[in-house]
C-alpha cells in the first residue's frame, strides 16, 4: 500500500507519516513509498502509542447476497398464507418470540454467555420481511488482538406456530413451529471509545469467486494476500514475551550455538529470540552462532540459567578416562616397559638377547628394525618392551602426560658402574613416577663389582631388595644370557603388583609411540592399545588428525584386523604425522572426529600465535604472585662430580628456615648441557643451571623449540646469590603504610564533569592526585578508595600544598559531608630476606 493510501485509511497528514518513518529509523521516500504489511503494522503502533490515531477500525463490508433456491410447491403455499396474512390488516400477527445468538471468541467464553443472556431478554418482536439467510461469520475476523472491545454477532429468528393441514389431527398441547430468520445483525462494542464499531466477517467459502466492490471476480489469490498480511500484522502487534517469575530453571547446551538451535532449547520461535536480540543491541541471523556471554542473556530473557554442555572431546576423553568400570569388565594386560640407560651399557644386546631367546617363530628374526616397540611371549605371560632411541621422546611423552610405560628397566654396566645417562634415565623414571627394575649387564666380565654398583644405587636412594631395600636388582648377562630368564619373571612379578587391568571391549584408546611418513604407504603411527580394541575400519582422532583406520601391522610386519590392550601396533590411515606421545581414541562417527579435530586445530593456530614464554628469574615473582610457582625447579649441570655436590649442598641450605619456598632438584649432573636437560627444564618449568659447563649444539636446536632460561656461571658465590634473590622474590612482601596528607571537607559540589566533588582544605601534608584515602567521620574510618579528581578552581592539578584548599573526588564514593577527614597515605611493599 502506499504512504499516502495508508494516510487516508488512518486519517493523517502524510508528513506525520514520514517523520514516524524517520523516528524508528526507516527511509521516508515521499507519498509514492510502498508500505509493506509489517511496516505500516509498526506504523500503526508507534501513532496509536502516541495518541494521534484510535486503534485500528474497518467498516463492515457487505455481505454477499445468495441467490433465491426455487421453493417446493408446498413452501409456496405456505408463503402466500402468509403473505395473505400479513396482508389482511383486520388479523393481526401474533407477536413472535425472539432469541438472540450470540457468537463471542474462545479467549472470551465466559463473556459470551453473559451477554447471551442479556441480549435474549433483551431483544423485541420486529415485523420483518422474509429474507434469506444470512451467511455465517467466517472464523477469519481482521481484527487487531490488542483492542479491548466486544464483537458479536446477533441473528434475529422469529419462531411461527404452523396450523394443522386439512384433516390432520393433532394431540392436544402439541403445536408445530418453524423458525423463520428475519435479519443477521454483526456489531462491534469498544470498551475504550463511544459509538458503534465494526469488524470485517469473510464470507462463507463458495464454489465461484466472491464478488469485488466494482463487480470483478475476486479470486483466492487476493483472498490469500490479504489473509497474509492480516497475519503479519498481527505477529508483529504480538507483545513481547515476558520474562518468567521465579528462579531460573537450569538448561544445558552447547555453546557456541546457532540462533535457530537456541531458540529450539528454549522452545521459542526464531523471530521471538531475534527480537530478543535486537532488544539487546544484536542484529544477527538464524544460522549465526552465539558466544557463552549473548547466549546467557538470551537464555535468562526466558527464564533460564545456561549450564555449558561438555564438548565432544571432552565427552570422548571422559568415556576412555572412566575408572569406575564395572570391575567384571576388566582383564589382566601385558606390562609395558621401556628399556633405558648409558648406551654403552649392553642396553641394545640385552635387548637382542630377550628377541632372539624367547621368539618362537625364529624365521621372522624377531621383529624388524623400523618398530621400536613389540611384544614377547613367555611362560607365565606376555610383556611388551618399548625401545625409546634416546631420553628425549620419554620425556615428550611425560610432558603430555601420557605413561605409557608401566615399568622401567636401568640397564647398568657391572663394570663401570653409575654414569651421567644413567642417572638421567632415574631422574626420567622418578619424574615419570614409574617404578624401577635395574639390570647389572655385563656380570661375565672379570673386572664386573656388582656390590660397587649396588653401593651407588644406595646414594641415589636405589636400595637393592637384597641390601634392605625395595628396588630389584638382577644381574644378567646380554652374551651368555645369564639371568634373562629371573629379570623377564622379575618383571612380571612386578607388573603383579601394580595389578594392570583394562576392558578389552569397549572403544581403543591409546599412546602414539613414533610416527613417520612412509613414501609408498603415507603417514604411518607406532602405537599402544593402552584400553579396548583397536579394530580395523575404527575412526581414529590423535590430534589435529582424524582417519579411519584401513590397516594394521604387527611387531613383526604382519596384517591384523584387530589389537588388544598393551598390544604394540603399527597402523595406516592418518591425513598426517602426529607427534610421538599424542593420545588418540577411537569415535563413534565422523562428524563427532570433524568437531573435535576442528576445536583443535583453532586451539594450534592461537599457541602459534602466541610466542612461548622463556621461564626466568625476573618474572618468578610474577608468577608467584599468580599462584603459579611455589617452588624454584632447577637443573644443575657442573663440570665433575665435586662441585655439582658442593652447589647442591649451598642451595640447598638457603631455604632451610622459611618454609614457605623451597629448592627442588629436577636433574642434577656433570657434563655439558644437552637436548634432555632442555626439554626436561621446560616441561618442569625450571631454571638451568651451568658451572663451568658448555651448551651442545642439540640443546641450542632444542632451545629454538622449547626456550628455556640457562644460566652460566663460574663463581659459586654468583649461583647462591641469584638464587636466594630469586627465592626471596617468592616470598609474600611485607607492606607499610605511609602518612601522605590530610584534609578537612568544607563543603560539598555537584560539577557537570566530574560529578559530585568534596570542596576541602589540606590542613597537614602535600595531597596528590591518584593516592589511596580514608574517608574518616566521627573518628570512624567509613571508605576507603583512591583520589580520582584532584582540582584547584577550575583546573585540574597532580598536587595542593598544605593550607590551600581543592575539589576532590574519590573513586565510587558520593557521600561526602561538612566536616569529614580525608587522609591521604600510600603502601609500600618491603620485600622479605632470608
């Protein structure tokens, strides 16, 4: 319709029209402007909200008249005597008695049978010409919900007493009568305004198209048309949804979410939660994803608290990581254990010994090369072993949090005794917090002294079993293979006790032992089933990476359909190479991969993002104060064994008498500073420690990875000092309040910009702008904040001297009166000593 049709169907001037446009901010185009249904409808409210126009009213439109049906002969008859009757003014009509029908809306039952009532006892015999009936109001009426009125519709009947034909007899008090409709009446009765109302009543569906007003036929088209744009309007005039009385019920759901998925939670329409939106300053469309923040809002708008649904990763991650598992679900599993020590030590021919000694299909030699983990079947069970080339993938694997070994074994020369790898590998172990099996290898050489060895286990809290302790110490020997047989039974005997257990038959999950990327067959992962089986044609996520499983190798090269838990297995389908230590898990469905992949490659792209931190001395105490550090971690390197024994022994007493910091040696040894001791420093975040050592090329290449703070030194006095500065940068510092100024409030302003201002005299000091203060009343200290405005006269100043008097404000606080003590003093922070 156009703006100036609608200007004439509601009675006002045209430019009231657009500057309404203008005022909910709308294009004003000029008389010419197309108004869409919804438009004029928000038209429609914003004059009737002021006053300038009555609610919406349509005059009665004319009822279609029916064409007459041709009457039977016997109906004829009867009209002529009745017509003779009416005609014949010396036989009066007897007056006929009249009842009203009233049709009311549901929503107002209750109202429609009192006013039923009313209108049958008030209603008049009327002589009225035979007319045809009226047609019945359509349950279609154009009328605006929000209007407080009363439509009825009133059919006048006039009830006739029939006489008997000729010869018919009929029983005494027995009379037949006839309705005779005579008129229908539709009025329209508004509570809020004087004077007669109408409404719009469509007419009864017919076989040919209602009649226009100018003759033509119509048609449903239009009939539809206006039908949707009554229904438009009246969307549009629906109030707004209150918000729920009572406590907010508590709804849980995904967050981000969509539009259309909120508004299905709440059981709301799409449109009712994109007006919600709109109210809060919020365009957005049904398929636009919501933060945790917007979609609370929106939730508490319809009376609900939203509780963050568990992602799919977490889901996943807490159905493997289930403990509490029916306890007749779980079996006895294989131990894993992982062979380390010095590399001169026989750890690779003990390693050959077990292979070659208790394979039974001696053809496959064993497993192949390229596998670095594999399984081993002997009498009482089966053990997988896990060769780690070097300390640094143990302690990757140990920085995920990912145990993959059960048990460790030590392999020690008898001859040569406890070397700097060796006590790594303990320090491995101990951070891994795995127990240790040692090997004395070597016992066949003449110049072997077992009891040497066992003496140095003592010192690093090693006790052998046979010495009073509880660590196992065989002694084997890799080339006459002496006592492989008591470490493998030694071995299980341990796994015993840990009482290793899993559920073989639900979902695999697991560790990634290594990974690479073959040229012929794609990205390939050394894995162990650590729970469930692992089976092929199983949805794998590890990492950023997901794939359906299409083939599994053994230990020794050979396709398996399917693994059990602590079975080593090689497997193929990944898009790439995951890191070594990675978790993976198996799915239900790909959509659930594609979720959880896609959270985590968001999650890689913001640490890309963000540098890695180096951990150093200068930022402990910030970190303390975070509640981050309690302890100082370091890893000390010196250059023999002497001096790495006195700088423990120094440090170690510079805490001794405040027990709230302390020193904590993650790896302490002699030699240069290596690759291990970096990634070990930066998964314990610790400090390292050099003196009068050098850092090898495969630390500073690892430094470039994992940054680390190592710090190099070659005075001793220089290590206790910097360390006890940085163990007093743990402590809490002390703090000292200082007397700064104090002024007297004489009177109080309520300024435009600054808002409400103490007019006061400093009486004792020099006040500054930015200082904390005490508002003191009656010697009662009643708050406490910080000086926000600071003037003299009109100017803001940084400080007013003793004696002049100023304009201050303080941060949140207005309730300042003639006669209130403003002290002014700032605290200090005393740093502690040890």
């Amino acid at each position: 319709m156009l703006l100036s049709d609608f200007a004439k169907k509601i009675n006002i001037e045209e430019h009231v029209l657009q500057e309404t446009l203008k005022t909910i901010k709308l294009k004003a185009k000029g008389p010419d402007q197309d108004l869409s249904p919804a438009v004029m409808a928000v038209l429609r409210g914003e004059l009737e909200a002021k006053g300038l126009v009555t609610k919406e009213q349509e005059p009665e439109k004319k009822a279609v008249k029916k064409a007459p049906a041709k009457k039977s002969p016997a109906k004829k008859a009867a009209a002529a005597k009745t017509s003779a009757k009416k005609a014949t003014p010396k036989e009066p009509v007897k007056p006929a008695k009249k009842e009203t029908l009233v049709v009311r809306k549901v929503e107002q039952r209750m109202e429609m049978l009192a006013a039923q009532k009313a209108a049958e006892e008030a209603a008049a015999p009327k002589k009225e010409p035979e007319a045809p009936a009226a047609p019945e109001a359509s349950p279609h009426v154009a009328a605006n919900p929000a209007m407080t009125e009363t439509t009825s519709v009133r059919t006048e009947v006039s009830i006739v007493e029939q006489k008997p034909k000729d010869g018919e007899e009929t029983k005494e008090g027995q009379k037949k009568v006839f309705k005779k409709v005579t008129k229908t009446i539709i009025t329209k009765k508004k509570t809020l305004a004087e004077g007669p109302a109408f409404i719009h009543v469509d007419p009864l569906p017919k076989k040919r198209p209602a009649r226009g007003p100018e003759g033509h036929a119509a048609g449903h088209r239009h009939d539809d048309r206006r039908h949707k744009d009554a229904e438009a309007e009246q969307t549009l005039a629906e109030p707004a949804i209150a918000k729920r009385d009572g406590p907010l019920q508590d709804i849980e759901m995904k967050v981000p979410v969509t539009v259309g998925e909120l508004a299905f939670k709440l059981q709301q329409k799409a449109n009712v939660v994109l007006k919600t939106l709109m109210g809060m300053g919020i365009f957005a469309s049904i398929n636009q994803n919501l933060g945790a923040d917007v979609a609370q809002k929106v939730c508490q708008e319809f009376g609900f608290h939203l509780i963050e649904g568990k992602t799919e990763e977490e889901i996943a991650i807490a159905e493997h990581d289930k403990t509490a598992e029916d306890p007749s679900l779980l079996k006895a599993r294989a131990p894993v254990v992982t062979f380390m020590g010095h590399v001169d030590h026989g750890k690779t021919s003990l390693i050959d010994a077990i292979r070659k000694t208790k394979v039974v299909d001696t053809e496959h030699g064993g497993i192949t090369q390229h596998i670095s983990a594999y399984s081993v079947k002997i009498n009482k069970g089966m053990i997988t072993f896990l060769d780690t080339p070097g300390h640094a993938a143990f302690t990757a694997m140990r920085a995920r949090g990912a145990h993959v070994t059960d048990l460790v074994v030590v392999v020690v020369a008898a001859n040569e005794g406890l070397m700097p790898q060796t006590l790594e590998a303990i320090d491995h172990a101990r951070a891994g917090n795995v127990p240790i099996v040692v090997a004395l290898n070597k016992i066949d050489l003449p110049d072997s002294d077992p009891d040497k060895v066992k003496k140095q286990l003592m010192e690093h809290d090693l006790a052998p079993e046979d010495w009073g302790g509880k660590t196992v110490v065989v002694p084997v020997s890799a080339m006459t293979g002496q006592g492989i047989d008591q470490l493998l039974e030694m071995i299980l005997l341990e796994s015993e006790m840990l009482e290793l257990k899993a559920n073989p038959d639900k979902k695999a999950s697991g560790i990634v032992v290594e990974a690479h990327m073959s040229p012929g067959k794609g990205a390939m992962a050394t894995i162990i089933v650590q729970g469930g089986t692992l089976k092929e044609g199983d949805i794998v996520v590890v990492g950023p990476f997901y794939g359906k499983v299409k083939a599994m190798f053994d230990d020794h090269d050979k396709a398996i359909q399917s693994a059990g838990p602590s079975s080593p297995v090689e497997i193929l389908g990944l898009p790439g190479v995951p890191e070594a230590g990675e978790r993976f898990f198996v799915v239900e469905t790909e959509k659930v991969a594609r979720e959880i992949t896609g959270v985590r490659e968001e999650r890689l792209k913001a640490e890309r993002l963000r540098a890695s931190s180096k951990i150093t001395l200068e930022d402990l105490f910030a970190k303390t104060n975070a509640g981050e550090v309690k302890d100082l971690n370091i890893v000390l390197k010196a250059d023999v064994q002497g001096s790495c024994e006195a700088l423990r022994g120094a440090l170690e007493k510079i805490p001794a008498e405040n027990k709230e910091v302390r020193i904590r040696f993650i790896h302490s040894g002699v030699g240069d500073v290596n690759a291990s001791d970096v990634i070990l420093a930066h998964v314990s975040k610790a400090i390292v420690i050099s003196f009068n050592v050098n850092t090898s090329a495969d630390a500073h290449e690892e430094m470039r990875k994992t940054p680390v703070d190592i710090r190099r030194y070659n005075v001793i006095y220089d290590i206790v000092n910097d360390v006890r500065a940085a163990l007093e940068g743990l402590l809490t510092p002390d703090t000292k309040r200082i007397f700064i100024a104090r002024a007297e409030v004489l009177q109080v302003f309520d300024l435009t910009k600054a808002g409400i201002v103490a007019g006061c005299k400093v009486v004792k000091g020099k006040m500054r702008s930015r200082l904390n203060v005490d508002v003191m009343r009656n010697g009662q200290t009643l708050f406490t904040g910080k000086i926000t405005t600071l003037k003299r006269f009109k100017d803001d100043v940084k400080e007013v001297g003793e004696g002049y008097e100023c304009g201050i404000g303080i941060s949140n606080y207005t309730d300042y009166q003639v006669g209130d003590i403003i002290e002014a003093f700032e605290i200090e922070q005393i740093a502690r000593k040890l």
